[in-house]
C-alpha cells in the first residue's frame, strides 16, 4: 500500500513540528504544502520532502495526491481552509481551537457531515498515551476535582496572533483550552461556569480562572495566562485515586497514580509516541475504515468545547 500523504496548510511553528512527526510515522509522508507566500511553502516542503507546494489553500486541497489536510493556520482561517478540504473530500485534522467561534464551527462541522467528509480537532492532550491511560483507568472512582493551569509570560504585541483579536487571539482560546479541556474529558460539561480575569489593551482575554460546577459537588478550578509564569501542571482526584500529571500537563511524559491501600506508580511516556502521532495515526485508520468522525475527539465534543470557551470569553467582556 502506498504511504498516507498529506498536505499542510500554512509554514508556522506548529505546521513544522506536526509535519516531522508525518515524516517520522511509518507510512506517511508530506506530499504538499500550501501558503499564502509560494516562496515560505517551498521552503517547508524541501525541508519535509515534498512533492508540491502551493500558493493557495484552494490549490493545495485541490491536489489529487493528497489524502487529508491538515490545517496549521491561525484560527481565524481554520474555516476557510476546512471548507477547501472538504469541498475537495479530503479528511482534515483541524488545529485547535477548532474554529475562532461558535458558528464557525458550527458551519464547519456541518459541513463535514454533510458531505461525508473526516473532521477532527487537533486536540492532542487526548491522544497521549498517559491521559489515555488514566482516563481509562477504574481505580479513580468516582471522579471528584480536576484541577490545571497553563500560562505562560508573553510580551504584548497588538499584532502578534496571541494578542490580535482578528486572529482569535486571546489566552483562552490558545492555552485555556487545555485546562478546561481535561476537565472536560473526566467531568463532562459543566452545569454552571463562573469566570474571572483581565482583558489586554487590544481586547482579548489576558488571562482567566474559571470554576466549572457539576452535580453533586463536583468541580474543576482552572486557570490560564499570558502576563505570568504558570506551574503548568494538573491533578485529579477521585474517590479511590489521585493523578499529579506533571507539567507539561497537555503533553505529559510523566504521571503519579496515589491512593489509599496502593503503593505509588509513576507512569513513563515513551518518548517515540506522543500525542502528534495519536492524532494522525486516527485519521489514517478513519480513513481506511471509512469513518466520517473520531471516537477518541468526537465533534460533539470539539462544538461543546468552542461553546464553554465562548462563555468564559462573554463573561470577561
């Protein structure tokens, strides 16, 4: 069988690290890559092995040797990549956020349904062995807090994609989705959110703490920043076991299992298989099963998520 080959949507720091975790995995390859600047595409693809590069997303989604795109540009354009994809009926691994709003990615999910196409959040927490594990994982009981921080210090520039509201930037949507990500996976939606923060001189969201209630007293404190240095670690504890998931905590290579009648684990990530692979490896084995959605990071999921955000964002102004 011939590789899984695919095209990439913009040059960015992400597009580069996904696309050698393409030219690492065992039966896949780049075959294009596509920008708004023909000469940064060109670039990329040489340094990927390449076949083509292209000046347009139109152009890159439009070629016969790709199998599925995968859309690294900044989240404002998530959308208009994906409707190229699916329009052309590639399989498209999205970049979280999944889309800069709630009705864009609305559309873009309807969209794929719609027309039978693969759709999957970039969400790569998820796919890493470790979460998987302790996700799986029965010992925890019943689950009763989770709690995790992302925040980094980042100089502001009104201009920069983290700053610039008309490239949805914003500490939420960029680092935010983590931490309400993993109290997503083990607690499910929230019943209530109560957000409190500052915005930056540019009107995004600078920062944020949220408190995510659910029935029965079960909470999640989460918390994200661009103005200060974060532990960027997470915990959660249930009734018969604790997780101390060490930073990086959407990316961990370690994790800590405590509890009461147990001897401590510490659970080691090999290194050869983090979340990137995961991620692709579900969109080949979609593909080839002819499935339309993922399991792993269901839509329902993605939209549910862009949803909270949206009121987390509504709540600070």
């Amino acid at each position: 069988m011939r590789d899984f080959a695919w095209g990439i949507a913009a040059t960015g720091g992400i597009a580069r690290t996904v696309g050698a975790a393409i030219v690492a995995e065992p039966g896949m390859r780049v075959a294009a890559v596509g920008s708004r600047a023909l000469g940064r595409a060109r670039a990329l693809a040489a340094t990927l092995g390449a076949e083509s590069a292209y000046d347009s997303y139109e152009r890159l989604c439009a070629d016969p040797a790709v199998d599925a795109i995968y859309v690294a540009t900044p989240h404002a354009q998530h959308l208009e990549v994906a409707e190229a994809a699916i329009a052309a009926g590639k399989a498209v691994l999205c970049e979280k956020p999944l889309a800069a709003t709630v009705a864009d990615a609305e559309r873009m999910i309807r969209l794929a349904r719609e027309a039978g196409v693969f759709l999957m959040e970039a969400m790569w927490m998820r796919f890493n062995p470790l979460i998987q594990a302790i996700a799986a994982d029965p010992r925890f009981g019943d689950v009763r807090s989770v709690q995790a921080s992302f925040g980094f210090s980042h100089p502001y520039d009104p201009a920069h994609r983290l700053w610039a509201p008309e490239l949805g930037g914003g500490a939420l949507l960029d680092l935010g989705i983590y931490p309400f990500g993993l109290a997503q996976l083990f607690l499910g939606l929230p019943t209530e959110l109560r957000v409190t923060g500052s915005l930056a001189p540019s009107g995004v969201d600078a920062e944020a703490a949220g408190v995510l209630l659910y029935p029965e007293g079960r909470r999640a404190l989460v918390e994200t920043s661009l103005l200060g240095d974060y532990p960027n670690s997470a915990s959660v504890v249930g009734t018969g076991m604790r997780a101390d998931i060490l930073t990086p905590f959407w990316a961990p290579q370690r994790i800590l299992l405590s509890g009461p009648g147990m001897e401590p684990e510490e659970h080691v990530l090999d290194p050869a298989d983090n979340g990137y692979a995961g991620e692709l490896r579900e969109v080949r084995a979609a593909a080839a099963e002819g499935r339309t959605e993922s399991s792993i990071m269901p839509l329902d999921d993605s939209l549910a998520m862009m949803r909270l955000l949206a009121d987390a964002r509504r709540q600070l102004g």
